[in-house]
C-alpha cells in the first residue's frame, strides 16, 4: 500500500474550483499549505513478486556473521582464563576465610575443652556428684596366691 | 580596507593559535615534571598514604603435657582502637563505646577530647577484648570504631603448672617459666603484609596476591608432666602448706629410669592469665620453689652419707654405731640428737634418722670421699633442666671445708640443695645406681614437620647395683619402721627419708623454730616406678609428720594414674601412725662455733663396726643358692621373705649374703643363672 500525491493543482486552478468570492470579503480565510492537497490510498499487489537471489550479497552477510563469531570466540578465548580465575580467586578467598574462620573456632573449642577438662573442675563435679576414691578397706584383691608378690615383681622387672 | 581587516583578523587568529599553544606546552611540561621528573618522589608519597605495612603476629607454640592435653594454648581476641579526628561527637561516641566495654564515660570522653586536641590518629580504646564485646561494638557499625586482632597466650588448666609453664608479658614475649627459657622456639616468626587503604585507612585490597611474608608460628612443646599427677601434688602441696602455714614448698614426681619428670609443683601458685597486680607478685611468680630456691635438706642427706658408707667403707645395715646417748662434741661444738641413742645398727641410724649416727658414719667415710660421693649424687651442680634461674645449690669446694663441715654435711647441713636434685639423688638409688638428667620435654613439634622426639641423655653409673639396691632396703626400713611411717601406701611397698632442718635467720643470725620439712621417696620399693620429693618451707611440725603424708597421697594417685601393679596386699589398716617423726638436724642450737683448734685426726676413727646385739639372735637370712626358682619361692615363702628374682636358672647368688640379719620387711635379691 502506498500514499500517493494525486495532484497538486495550480493557484489558478484553485481558484477556479472554489465559488468566486467578492474581492470585498476581507475577512474570507486564506488557503491552509497544503490545503488543496488530496492524499489517495491506493492499494499495490505484489504478491506475485519475486525477491531475486543476491550472492554478493548473501556472502557478506555470511562472513559478517563468521566474523563476528570468530571475534567471539577470541573474545571469549582471551577472557575465559582471566575470569575463571578471578571467580576461583573468589572462591579461593573465600575458602580461606572460612577456613581461617573454621581455624580460630577450632581454636576457641580447643581452648574450651581444655578448661572444661582440667582436673580441677573433673575433681569438682566427681565431688558433687559424690564419686570418691574407695577407702583403702574397701578394695579387696581376688584370689590372691602365695608367689603373687614374687610374680609381681617378676612382671615388674 | 577589506584586506586590512582580513590581515587583522589572521593575526588574530594567530595569536589566539599561538597561546593556545603556549598554553598547552606548559601543561605538558608540567606534567612530564610531576610524572617524569618527580615521579620516584610522588610515587614514594602515594605509597605512603596509602599503603600500610600491616605486621603479622606469628602464633605462639602450644604446650601440651606427655598425653597431649594442652597446658598453654593461644587466642585470638581484637582489641579496639579509635581515629579522633573521625570522631563525629566525642562525648557520644565515648558513651557509645564505654557501655559494651564496660569503661567509665567522663574518663574516656577526656581521653578522646585530649587526642583530638593534639591531632592524634590513634588511640586505643581497650586491648584484648571478649569476642561478646567485639560483637556488640561490630554490630554498631561505625567506620570510626576499628579493629585490631591479636593473638594471645592462654592457660585453659588456669593456676596448674603455673610456675613450670610461667606465663607472658603482655605484648606476649615469655617473663618466666618456660615460656621464657622457651622462647625462642614457643615464638615463631611474624610476617608482614602491605595493603592499600583508602582514606579512612580501610582495607581496600592486598597489593600482594598473598602473603608477602607469611607467619611461621612457633613450635609445639609436648612435656613429660602429666597433668592428673600435677594436679594431685599441686593440690596436696597447697593443702599441706596451708594446714601447717608453709610461706612456700614444692613436690617434684620423676621417673627414676628415665628422669622423666612427671610433677614439678610449686606452692604458692598463681593464675598465669592475669597479669600480676604488684611487684611483689612478680617477684613471687619468678621463683619455681622446686628449682630455683635451695635449701639446707637435713636429715634427707643422711641417705648419702649412708651410700658413701656402704660403697667405701667395711660398715653394712646391720653394724652397730655409736651413738654417744645423743650428744657428741666436736672441735669444741656440740651436736644433740633427738633421742638419746647409745648404739644402733647402721639400718637404724637411717630409719630413726639419729644426727650422732649419721656424724659417726660421715667421719668414718672421711672428707675426700664424702666430698666425692656428694658430687656423684648431683649436688653442687645445675641438674639441665629446661627452666630459667635454676639453682646449682650450694657445696662449697673441699678446699673450703671447715674441721665441722664433714660431721655437718653428713647430716645435711653446710650444704644446700634443691627438690629436684634431692629427687634426682634419690632416682640414683631407684634406678640401680645410674644418676639420670631430669627430662622435661620429651617431643617438639615445628609447624608442618613431624614430631621429634627429645633425644635421651645416657645416664651415668655413680653407685654399685649392689649398693642402691641395698638402700632401698633400708629406705623402705624408714618407711615401715622409722620417721617416714606416715608415707606407707595401700597396696605398694615404698621406701624414703624424712628430712627436718631448721631455717636460719640470717637477719637474727640464729636458727628459727620452724623447719624445712622433708621427705623425699620411691614406691613400689622393688622395682620404683615412681620418686617423689616433697619439701614445706615454714612448717612447724617435722618432715615425717608434715611431708611424709603428702608423699603418701602423691605417690599414691601416680601409681594408680600409671597403672602401676600393686605389690603388697591392700591393707585397711592404718599403720601409719609414726612412732616418732622427730628427725631434727640440729647443729649447735643457740652457741656459736668456738674456736677449731682439733682437726679430725684427734677425733680417731669411730668404733669398728660389730654385729648388732638386738641382730644376733634374730633370723637370718636363708642360703638359696644352687636352688631354682620354684624351691626359692616356697623356702622364702616359708621364712615370710620377699624376693627379687633376675633371670633364669638356678640361684648363683643373692644379695643380702645367707646368714646376714632378717629385718622386717626384708626382700632378697637372687641372681638366676643356667
């Protein structure tokens, strides 16, 4: 579909295709630009149009196309190692903070236990919880035999 | 006039053209003055600014006990530190700070107000604080609030081992202990770190990719102490101590094999986290009681000059020695005893500890001999062990020996010693006659590297098996029938020596009523796992009375954390009760030496040794040679005696000799041999 100029009319033209007004009417409206302009729509088939084959044409595009893959792909070449590396510098750095963080829990967990397993507070709780040495006559030895001191001592050599 | 106007106009335009030019020129010129010229100058100023050399702290080695229990360990806790002049309002950032970390306002407002005053860019607000309240002033959220980590020493066991482990100075550098006779290795190296930081001295980025100097931290010590053993001697120590009002003492527990020392107690503790509050304490944690203060030991050396005897003279256990009813005068100085003996058999002059005895054994065994004998057992010199200000104790030269110094270093006085060295001496009779160099630390570890293990000193024989064996007999006789009844033990035999002496004044110049008390011993006395040294500084009672029990308990909770095989049937009743415990070694109370006109020569030889009368029509000790093992056991069985068998076969010879005295509790050596 197409816009089409159907004519442009001369001034006298015009001036014939409007009533004649007095001279007098000197309040009669100019002519707008353009105004004695018609715009006719006129319908074009072209579907029996044939797009003709451009070789030229379609090997520019073809090697634009491989061009810009190739820039791609030595774009990404170029960059794939710099950007791996700054993402396991990442992922390094942060392993190492957590392992440095996991390193001084470690720490304060050690340091924990060891206090909670010093031998003064071992013998406070045995204390309250009423675990005591049995006394000297409470421990009995079982089956006691004449040459126990002397295996004893042998043992002991 | 149009030409003229258009050449106006080109000269115009020329000169325009032409400062335009000018202009960029100097610019130019400038600026290959700055970044070609003074480029190093500016570089250096940049780098000033804005790149901080940040130091590393390295951390400190851990100390672990022989099972690998950590003694000293590290932490790391911030301390926080401010910039004044980015202080937006003192007074509310004073009140901002004081509440988490528990400071007084007003008090840190003025500091503030005063940095900012003088320009200052640092300050600290508190060092080392909790991990709660690193927290709370993190979670505030201000740039102006800053932190610095630190690593810190920490002794999770609190007051154990306090005076063996020592502790730091606050900028972590050891002041006592091994900390500081470790320190070296406990430090490590610090490393260095350059980052670049922006205008508020934040971190932007480490200019390094990672460390510039990474930290080497310090070495891990493992010790030969056991820290449950540490802890029954730290514990008894102060119980004693404090029941009988000792102003200090000291328990030292050793292997007699190895020298491995398992116990090296000191009274009065300390708690190595806090810092010492005057210098008063800091003088008193300086002094390890067990290696760094000597003492005269008393009755305790009684055991030397017994060895001495042993090995080079003809007297034995059972000869009798004159004990001259309690008193005897020398050069012109008399010495009393405690009791009034008038004769006893060498055995007993050990087991009753009688002074007169002891004098008239020393005499017979003769100054260069005594002399020699006291350097074997160590006296005199350092023992090695790793700790800083150990004391070699005092033996003066022989050279320098008064015409009184032999009858008074035989029984302990004239001569000063240590509790390790009284430990170690005795290890030599536990031990078959070998004198052993006190171990400590019996592994390292470096950062990275395996563990190595403290190579072993080579141990050096100073006595006869025959001889030590023989005076663990007669040790064991202190314990079973002497001063040192109170440290029998369930179930083990133990052998020892009670010790009394008493302080001298040197301010009063006379002896003080309250004694160094003693006892220094070995269980199970057959084969001794263990030897432990007690000594209480101030006690008013004497050593079989005040040390003996806390050997007793010492020994006992060792035997049993060692699983060591008891050896005698476990007897509930208590047969501790001393018949006596009075082993004073008293010299000259109160009178000054006279003048020394007789020399030991005008004393003559004391009286040659006769058999014991109360021994003669006592049992003897059975003849088991050429019998093998099984008929040794049934005949000692049968005569209530205890044996000790060495290797296989039939018995070749035993020590004591067939016919010599049964005393009580007697054990027999027999030597088997195909």
């Amino acid at each position: 579909m197409a816009t089409l100029v159907t004519g442009v009319p001369s001034s006298e033209a015009a001036a014939a295709a409007w009533p004649e007004v007095e001279a007098s009417d000197a309040f009669r409206l100019p002519l707008l630009p353009w105004e004695d302009v018609y715009l006719h729509v006129k319908r074009i088939d072209n579907r029996r149009l044939v797009r003709a084959g451009d070789p030229a044409a379609w090997r520019m595009c073809w090697r634009a196309i491989r061009g810009a893959l190739l820039a791609l792909g030595l774009l990404v070449v170029i960059l794939t190692p710099g950007v791996l590396s700054r993402i396991e510098a990442h992922r390094l750095a942060g392993l190492a903070r957590q392992h440095q963080a996991l390193v001084e829990k470690r720490s304060e967990l050690e340091l924990e236990e060891a206090a909670a397993l010093s031998p003064a507070r071992l013998e406070q709780w045995a204390r309250s919880l009423e675990l005591l040495d049995p006394a000297p006559g409470q421990i009995h030895t079982l089956n006691p035999s004449p040459a126990h001191g002397a295996a004893v001592h042998a043992r002991l050599r | 006039m149009d030409g003229q106007a258009e050449r106006l106009r080109t000269t115009r335009l020329f000169l325009l053209a032409w400062g335009g030019l000018l202009w960029a020129i100097v610019i130019l010129l400038r600026l290959v003055h700055l970044q070609v010229v003074r480029h190093a100058e500016y570089a250096q100023q940049a780098r000033a600014q804005h790149i901080r050399n940040i130091e590393l702290p390295a951390p400190r080695g851990a100390i672990l006990d022989r099972a690998g229990r950590p003694l000293a360990l590290r932490r790391r806790l911030d301390s926080v530190y401010v910039d004044p002049r980015h202080i937006p309002d003192s007074r509310k950032a004073a009140y901002l700070l004081a509440g988490p970390l528990k400071l007084d306002p007003e008090d840190l407002y003025q500091k503030l107000e005063s940095a900012r005053r003088q320009r200052r860019g640092f300050l600290w607000v508190q060092r080392r604080i909790s991990p709660e309240q690193s927290e709370s002033l993190r979670s505030l959220r201000h740039n102006w609030i800053r932190f610095q980590p630190e690593i810190v020493r920490q002794y999770p066991k609190g007051t154990l081992a306090a005076h063996l482990l020592g502790a730091v100075s606050f900028d972590q550098q050891g002041s006592s202990g091994l900390e500081y006779s470790l320190e070296r290795e406990l430090r490590g190296r610090n490393g260095r770190l350059k980052i670049l930081a922006d205008v508020f001295d934040r971190e932007v980025t480490r200019l390094d990719p990672g460390w510039a100097e990474q930290p080497e931290p310090g070495a891990n010590i493992g010790l030969s102490i056991d820290e449950r053993i540490q802890f029954a001697a730290e514990r008894e120590l102060q119980i004693a101590a404090e029941a009988e009002g000792c102003w200090a003492g000291s328990v030292v527990v050793m292997k007699p094999d190895t020298g491995e020392l398992l116990a090296l107690a000191s009274f009065p503790g300390f708690d190595p986290n806090q810092p010492p509050r005057n210098r008063q304490e800091a003088e008193l944690r300086a002094h390890n009681h067990a290696v760094s203060v000597p003492f005269e030991p008393g009755s305790v050396f009684k055991v030397v000059t017994i060895t001495a005897a042993l090995e080079t003279t003809n007297l034995r256990p059972e000869t009798v020695i004159p004990c001259g009813n309690g008193r005897i005068t020398l050069y012109g100085r008399t010495v009393r005893d405690h009791h009034s003996y008038a004769a006893l058999p060498m055995a007993d002059v050990l087991a009753h500890s009688s002074n007169i005895g002891a004098i008239q054994v020393g005499l017979k065994v003769g100054e260069d001999r005594m002399y020699e004998y006291v350097r074997r057992f160590g006296f005199g010199s350092r023992t090695g062990v790793p700790l800083p200000a150990e004391s070699k104790g005092r033996l003066r030269e022989l050279a320098a020996w008064q015409k009184t110094s032999l009858a008074s270093i035989a029984m302990g006085h004239e001569i000063s010693a240590t509790t390790l060295q009284l430990a170690r001496a005795v290890a030599v009779i536990a031990n078959g006659g070998l004198l052993v160099k006190p171990k400590l630390i019996l592994w390292r570890q470096r950062p990275g590297a395996a563990i190595q293990p403290e190579p072993d000193q080579p141990p050096v024989r100073v006595l006869r098996a025959e001889t030590a064996n023989l005076m663990r007999r007669l040790m064991e006789g202190v314990v079973l029938r002497g001063t040192g009844r109170a440290a029998r033990l369930d179930g083990y035999s133990a052998g020892g020596k009670t010790g009394t002496a008493q302080i001298y004044d040197p301010v009063a110049h006379k002896y003080l009523h309250v004694y160094n008390a003693s006892f220094v011993g070995f269980a199970p006395a057959v084969s001794p796992a263990i030897v432990v040294a007690v000594t209480l500084r101030g006690a008013r009672h004497y050593g079989g009375a005040v040390a003996a029990p806390v050997f007793r308990k010492v020994a006992q909770e060792a035997l049993r954390l060692m699983n060591v095989p008891k050896d005698l049937p476990e007897s509930p009743a208590d047969d501790r009760t001393p018949v006596e415990t009075n082993d004073l070694a008293v010299a000259d109370l109160g009178s000054p030496p006279e003048e020394e006109t007789a020399t030991v020569a005008e004393l003559g030889d004391p009286p040659a040794a006769q058999p014991a009368p109360g021994y003669a029509s006592a049992a003897v000790i059975p003849d088991f040679q050429g019998k093998p093992l099984p008929a040794v056991l049934r005949q000692a069985l049968a005569a209530g005696l205890q044996i000790e068998p060495v290797g296989s076969g039939v018995a070749r010879a035993q020590f004591p000799e067939p016919g010599a005295p049964l005393l009580p509790g007697a054990r027999v050596r027999v030597v088997f041999a195909p």
